[in-house]
C-alpha cells in the first residue's frame, strides 16, 4: 500500500541538490566571484571586572548614602535676570470691551486669487 501523500511527492528534497555554497573559501561554487572574507575580529579580555547586577546598572561611584560626589558651587558673580516680558496684567480684563455680534464663517472658495 502506497503513502497518502506519495502522488503529490515525486521530486527530491531541497537536501538533495547538493549545490555548492557561496559564501566562504570551502567548496565556493566556481561559477560565481569569491568575495572576501571578513573575520568578526578577535576576542579581548573585559579591562574592568564588573561584579555587580549588569552592564545596565553602572555602581563604581554609588555608596550606601547614595552617590559618590564631591559637593559643586558656582564661584562667579550672579547674572543679571532677564526681565518679565511686557503684557496685560491681571487689571487688563474688560469683558464690556468685548465685541458681541453674528459670527461670520467664511466657506471654502472655488477661483482664482486677485494678485
């Protein structure tokens, strides 16, 4: 008794065309350029040796009262401020100057724009 699914497999598997590789010195196919190799570069020791939680949290300079620093002041003279900006003050508001009337909504206009 034949498989189920045997009328539908008559070709070979993707393994069995045995092409050669393109990338690499071994075996390369002759038929195409070999390009060069790049290595990944070669393997150097770590210069710090971190003993701590991960490389996200950087704890050289942290004490059990928090961080390590030495207290900074600023030793020039004081700047001069710059002034407040010029506007209405809070005595400003009139309502009773207010315009009341029929608000005019402008449509959309469909022409040419006199220059």
């Amino acid at each position: 008794m034949a498989a189920i699914g045997s009328k539908y497999n008559q070709s070979p598997g993707p393994n069995a065309y045995k092409l050669p590789p393109l990338v690499g010195y071994k075996k390369h196919d002759i038929s195409k350029w070999k390009n060069p190799a790049y290595s990944m570069g070669i393997t150097t020791k770590d210069l710090q040796k971190h003993i701590g939680p991960g490389p996200a949290y950087r704890i050289e300079k942290m004490t059990r009262y928090g961080k390590a620093y030495l207290p900074t002041t600023l030793l020039g003279r004081r700047l001069a401020t710059i002034g407040k900006p010029l506007g209405p003050g809070p005595g400003a508001y009139n309502p009773d100057l207010k315009k009341i009337g029929k608000v005019k909504h402008i449509g959309p206009t469909f022409g040419i724009r006199p220059d």
